[in-house]
C-alpha cells in the first residue's frame, strides 16, 4: 500500500470517530457515503496504538513543536561544507556464508589468509589489503572481497566462545583486537586466536586502540581501551619490536582501569590540542556527559604486572581531568546519553555523538572543550584572599554553562526510531559534510552537518521495520580500479540477517 492511501484513510478514519463518538449521525452517514467507506469505519478498536484522536494528534503536534524550540540546526557558515555529492545511495546486498543477526562490521586492513584458512601469506606486501569483516549472533566472523561480486573469502567460526562485539585491526592488518559477550579480550592472527584474556565480568562491548610512532614513524606500542557492561574500562599497553623476527605482541595485565557507577556506553582516544597528551574520552549510561580522562605517562612502562586473581583491586585509576556535559541547561535528571561518539575525519576537535533520546535520536555535533592544561598536575589550591561565596559559585556555574551551551553546533532530531534497547550507531562521511546514524526502521539516515536536516535516506535495502544494528563509513580502496582509486561506502548489518554495501 503505497504511503498517501495509508495516510488518506487514517485521516478518513480520524474524521469518523470524531462523528462516531460526538453523535453526529447523518454527517457521519453523508461522509461514508461520500467518501466510499466501510460502514463501521471509525470504531474504537480496542487497541489504543491505533485509536488516534484529533485530540491527541494536537496533543502530540504540541509536544513536537515544544521538541523543536530546543534544536539547534547549525549555522550558514562558509568555513562549514554543504552535504557532499554524490553521495552513497546505491544498496548492494552482500550473500555471507551464514545467516544471522549482524552485530559489527566495516572494512578493515588485514593480512589476508588462503582459501582454505589453515595459514597465512608470507608476502605481506602482497596479502595485507582492505576486506569486508562482519561478525554475527552466531558466533562467525566473515572476511569478503572489497572488489565486484563481493566473494567470501574465508570464515572463522571457533574463535570465540560468544558473539564478537567489537573488532579493531592493528599494525597494518598483521592483527585484529576483538571483545565479545563474556567478556574475553582475543588478539587474532589469521585464523588463529594467539590470546585471550578474560578481565571484564561480563559483555566486553567495545575495543579501539592508539598506536604511538617511533621517530622513524614505526609502531613501537599501542594502547588498548576496553569498556564492558561491569561499569569499568581497562586500559592497556603492549610494546612492540621491529624487524622480521619481531616476536607477536603480548596483552599483559591491564595497566589501569576506569571505575564506573553505570556501565560504559563508547570510547574514544584523542590528543589534547595544546599538550599532545594522550586523553581518553568515555560516556557512560543515564549520564548527558563527556568524560576526560589521563593516560597516565607513569603507566607507559608497562611494567604494572596482576600478582593474583584478586589483583585488580589495586590497579591505578586513570585520572578524572574533567567532564562536558551536552545538556548544560537542561533540568532534567538525565535528558538522553551519549551512545555513540566519533571525530571527524578533518577536524580532530569536532564530535558528533548519537544519543539515546526516545523515541527518536537525537545527533549532536559539538567542540570538545579540552581540560585546561593545569589540571594534568592536580587542582590548584585557591588563593586564601579569594572568598567563595553562594553567588560565586553560581555564576561561575553559569559561565561554565555558557561555554558548554557555546560548544553545541547541531542538536537536532534524526527522526530514526529507537527504544531503550537500540544501539544508537554515528558515522561520520569521510568527507566531513554530514553524519550517518541507525534506526529501528530499516532505513539509514544521512545528517548535513551545516544544516542539522536530514537530507539523506538509504531505503530499499534493509526490510522495512527491521533493526540497522551497525554502520560503518569511509573511503574504500578498489584494487581491481587503480593503487588510486576510492570509493565512498557506507556499510551497514542489521537484525533482518543482511549486509549491505551502499554506493555512489
């Protein structure tokens, strides 16, 4: 039924139970008559989702347009770009070896494995290229071809002992990082799992890592950040050695840890813009804040080492440097959280964050406002001739609320339907024009990030009413086309069992 025919008999049924239930008989009769109805058209059905009233779509159209006074729809800056195009509309449904609930996927540097999975290229000039990696509910990780016709290449199917969460390749493919539900942190190499380490109670639902760079640009460590549904993040260092003999890395002991009261909602390494420190950003649940953590220089030697089961008690506690609160005037309890985060891809102070508002996300592109470098060494004790007072206090509370309000560029609605069990998804168009984010509808929505509209939707490739669970965007190398050929992709997997490339 196409979608003016649903709309024009739910305005005719509308119309008739205003009739029906205020006794208006003729009219009634004279505007079914007229208008072809059926002749019971208008009764309450007994299920209040669908007895819609004038009255309560007035009700709702008020709350809407309360909704709408706190949006912020960007600005007509030239210095900020228009939505990009062309830009990816075009679905290309990949088959995967099985079928099941997608949970992640992107495309990731990997050293590609044979045919059969039983070793791995010694080239690796030759076998490190981007491929398509997704992971499901049931427990298999898939690796296909970037290249037309989007062949599997090989699947991993007893890796894990859960579904895989979250995956992040390292030092140019040679490995891949993965969290799952019970918890385990695995390093990968091909179709082998070199480690495993079991440091979070439960659900281990993402992973992302830092690579820190010698003189010589070569990787000679990397940090690891894990966050899991036991409210903590554990943070780790593995150092790396150079050459062709250069021994696997090892994930020893966590070196610190992050102590939640509610659990872990995303993660993002980032450097601060005047120090070059390493900062550590987390959101967390039912709380509308940024967190700014220290990755503390006294861990880098990794030499901190668990002595027992019961030695995470006196692991180190990364350092609260401060916190960015993205509903600063708002005087609810807790407005929304902030699922998602990503930067940009052009600018590494801009985040645009997918909160968890209902019944629809809500995006928000906003300036992180970086601790001030003072705090790297502790607070500073105020000065004995500085008298704090009520009024102090409050308007420096306020001041502190302005910048914050000041930060926000977009707030806006995206209109993707979402309940207190999605997983609100953002990605960013490598371009940097706009934003893309999930639903609970099928549909994938792009964001112009100088407007704050939605300007973008990729339809007719997950079915309709079916849960996007994971989006992934950026430009893809195309072997088959030249070394310089790039292809702007959006990737997304949802719980109707598909994969779907989306293409210019």
């Amino acid at each position: 039924m196409a979608p003016s025919t649903q709309i024009d008999e739910l305005a005719s049924a509308i119309v008739a139970r205003f009739l029906r239930t205020n006794a208006y008989t003729d009219t009634l009769q004279a505007f079914i008559r007229e208008a072809g109805l059926a002749p019971d058209v208008g009764q309450a059905s007994g299920d209040d989702t669908h007895n819609l009233t004038i009255q309560s779509l007035l009700e709702e159209k008020k709350a809407y347009d309360h909704s709408v006074n706190f949006e912020r729809l960007g600005s007509e800056s030239k210095e900020i770009a228009s939505w990009g195009l062309p830009a990816p509309s075009k679905p290309t449904i990949i088959s995967t070896p099985t079928s099941s609930n997608l949970l992640a996927a992107s495309v990731e540097y990997w050293q590609k494995p044979s045919l059969d999975g039983s070793h791995v290229d010694s080239d690796l000039a030759t076998s490190i290229r981007p491929l398509i990696v997704s992971t499901g509910a049931d427990r298999q990780m898939h690796l296909l071809e970037t290249v037309s016709g989007y062949e599997a290449i090989t699947s991993f199917s007893g890796l894990s002992d859960s579904p895989v969460l979250s995956f992040v390749s390292i030092l140019q493919g040679q490995y891949i990082l993965m969290t799952n539900m019970s918890g385990h942190l695995l390093l990968q190499r091909g179709p082998e799992v070199l480690q495993s380490r079991k440091d979070h109670a439960k659900y281990a639902v993402k992973v992302i890592v830092h690579e820190e760079l010698d003189d010589t640009g070569s990787v000679k460590a990397f940090w690891i950040a894990t966050a899991g549904w036991d409210a903590t993040v554990f943070l780790y260092r593995v150092s790396i050695e150079n050459g062709d003999q250069a021994p696997t890395p090892v994930i020893g002991d966590p070196v610190a840890r992050i102590r939640l009261t509610t659990n872990p909602e995303s993660l993002l390494f980032v450097r601060h813009v005047d120090t070059g420190e390493l900062l550590l950003l987390v959101s967390r649940r039912d709380s509308s804040y940024i967190y700014y953590y220290q990755v503390e220089p006294s861990l880098s030697n990794g030499t901190h080492q668990m002595q027992s089961d019961n030695a995470q008690s006196s692991l180190p506690e990364c350092r609260l440097l401060g916190q960015q609160n993205l509903a600063p005037h708002s005087n609810a309890w807790v407005a929304f959280s902030p699922s998602h985060m990503a930067l940009s891809p052009l600018d590494p102070g801009l985040l645009a964050v997918a909160t968890s508002s209902e019944p629809h996300m809500k995006v928000i592109v906003v300036r992180l406002l970086f601790p001030s470098t003072t705090s790297f060494n502790g607070p500073n004790p105020s000065s004995p001739d500085a008298a704090v007072t009520q009024a102090s206090q409050a308007l420096e509370a306020l001041a502190l609320q302005n910048r914050e309000d000041a930060a926000i560029l977009i707030q806006a609605n995206t209109f993707a339907p979402q309940t207190s069990y999605s997983t609100p998804q953002v990605a960013w168009r490598p371009d940097g024009s706009g934003v893309w984010v999930n639903g609970d509808d099928g549909v994938v929505r792009g964001i112009e990030i100088k407007t704050g509209k939605v300007v973008a939707l990729l339809k007719d490739g997950h079915e309709p009413g079916s849960k996007v669970r994971t989006i992934w965007a950026a430009y893809v190398a195309i072997p088959d086309k030249g070394d310089d050929a790039n292809e702007e992709w959006v990737i997304s997997g949802g719980f109707d069992k598909r994969l779907i490339v989306w293409k210019v």
